[in-house]
C-alpha cells in the first residue's frame, strides 16, 4: 500500500513527537525517583541521629546484653 507524502509526513512527525515524550517521561522518572531516594535517606539518618540523642546508651547496652545472652544460649540451629 502506498501512502502520499503528506501522510508519511505527519506519521513521521507524530512518532516523533511520541518517540520524544517517551523519552522525557523516563528521564523525569529516573530523576524523580532519585530525588525522591535521596530525600528519604537524608530523612532517615536525620531521624536515627535524633532518636540516638534521645535515647539512654546504657539502657541500650543492657537490652543488648541481655539479647546477646539469649541468642547464645538457644541452639545453633534456631540461628538460621
């Protein structure tokens, strides 16, 4: 089937155009999802520095202690 010019022209022109919208929506995703990313980490550790502040180092320690003695204590095969 043959098209005329004008036809061929406008499907160039259209697929193109979508060819380029394609693209731009994948960048503005991967770009997104890396701000998006980065935000949650900088939030995360903001809020782990803030909890480490507020919390008391030598009630964690016991509670650590204590988890310790009861991981040693189960048998080997309650590790996995």
């Amino acid at each position: 089937m043959r098209f005329s010019l004008k036809k061929k022209t406008v499907l160039l022109i259209v697929s193109i155009v979508v060819l380029t919208g394609v693209v731009a929506l994948l960048c503005s995703w991967r770009v997104i999802h890396s701000i998006v990313r980065d935000q949650y980490e900088e939030k995360t550790v903001n809020l782990s520095k803030t909890i480490a502040l507020a919390v008391d180092a030598e009630k964690v320690r016991a509670i650590r202690d204590e988890v310790v003695d009861i991981y040693a204590a189960s048998p080997p095969a309650a590790h996995r």
